[in-house]
C-alpha cells in the first residue's frame, strides 16, 4: 500500500535515471528522484514537510484525498511559442 495523503504524478524525462514529480492537489510541491520508486519514497515524506511548512506559515491546507492516484507519465513538452 502505498501511503499517500495527496495524489501524485510522476513525469519521465529524456534521461531515464531523472524522474519530477507533483501533486496537483498540494499548491508548490515538486520534488525530483533516480526511479519511479524513488519519487514516491520522497513525495510520502516530502508531502508531510510541506504541510507542516504551510501550517507554520498559517496557510490553507487542502483537504486530504481518501483515495490518492499516481500517475506516471512523459515529461510534458512546452512549445516553442511563435
């Protein structure tokens, strides 16, 4: 079981040892890992420090998700604008 308060999603980059990953529902979390399996061992603990750090700053904090999704998916690519 994986323990996760928010839902995660995981993007693969060009280097296969470069993962980032997110939660859209937690505003400002990001992190960076070696694997897929890394990630997510980062975004369990790294979640529990971002919400002590919006409590110490007197922020909202969203409501935990009872049934949190990880998504793994290709690095989004932006285009070139013009």
């Amino acid at each position: 079981m994986v323990n996760l308060k928010y839902s995660l999603i995981i993007e693969a980059t060009e280097d296969p040892e470069f993962f980032a990953f997110y939660s859209p529902e937690l505003e400002g979390f990001t992190g960076v890992g070696n694997s897929v399996e890394d990630c997510i061992y980062k975004a369990r603990w790294g979640m529990l420090e971002h919400i002590n750090l919006l409590k110490e700053k007197g922020l909202p904090i969203p409501q935990e998700n009872k049934n949190p999704t990880i998504l793994i998916q290709n690095e989004k690519q932006l285009k070139a604008a013009g």
